[in-house]
C-alpha cells in the first residue's frame, strides 16, 4: 500500500499549515496560503487516486488468478477427455478386429460347410 505521508512525508494537513517567515519582500501571504491549499487538495485527491487504483489492481490480480486457475482446470479436463477419448479407440479397435475376426471364421465355416 502507498506511504500514508507521500512523497517526502507530506500530507494536506502539512502543506495547509505550513508557515513561512516573513521578509521584507517576500509574497503575498494570501497567494501563498491559496496556493498550498490547491497543493493540499491535490495531494488528497492523488492519495485518494492511489488508494482506489491500488484496490482495482488488487482486483484485477484475483481475476488472473481465477482466469489462471479455470485455465489450469481446462488443460486438466482436455488432457483427460483425450486420454479417455484414446482409450475408447483402443478398445474399439480391438473389438472391431475380434468382430471382424468372428466374422472371417464364421465365413470361413460357412464356406468349409457349403463346400462339403
């Protein structure tokens, strides 16, 4: 999180109170004191800008983490449904070839039995 003080330790309240020593041609005390007070109402206003940016950051970081997670949970889910996927084939296959073995000997007796 962001340095409660900001840049350099300075926080509205400061800027607004802060004083300075009086010359013989020095500024304006008004001007001066008008001007920290914009600088003090800046400082806030980006303090505030910081806080909420730092809040969506941290949203939008557990948004990739979710988004990484559900990747995660996908890749697993494809990896499995191919390698299930696979295994039906296999078998498949393999009784695919028994039927089809079946069949050739069971043409073959039919032959053997007409030829007899």
């Amino acid at each position: 999180m962001a340095d409660e003080q900001g840049p350099r330790g300075l926080d509205p309240a400061q800027i607004r109170s802060k004083r300075f020593e009086m010359t013989r041609r020095g500024f304006d005390p008004q001007q001066v004191t008008a001007f920290l007070d914009e600088v003090a109402q800046e400082v806030a206003r980006l303090r505030r800008l910081v806080v909420d940016l730092e809040g969506r950051l941290e949203e939008a970081r557990a948004k990739v983490a979710d988004v990484l997670a559900a990747e995660e949970a996908l890749q697993l889910t494809i990896l499995t449904a191919t390698k299930a996927r696979d295994e039906m084939l296999a078998r498949a296959r393999r009784e695919a070839a028994e039927i089809l073995a079946e069949a050739q000997r069971e043409a073959a007796r039919l032959r053997d039995s007409a030829r007899a």
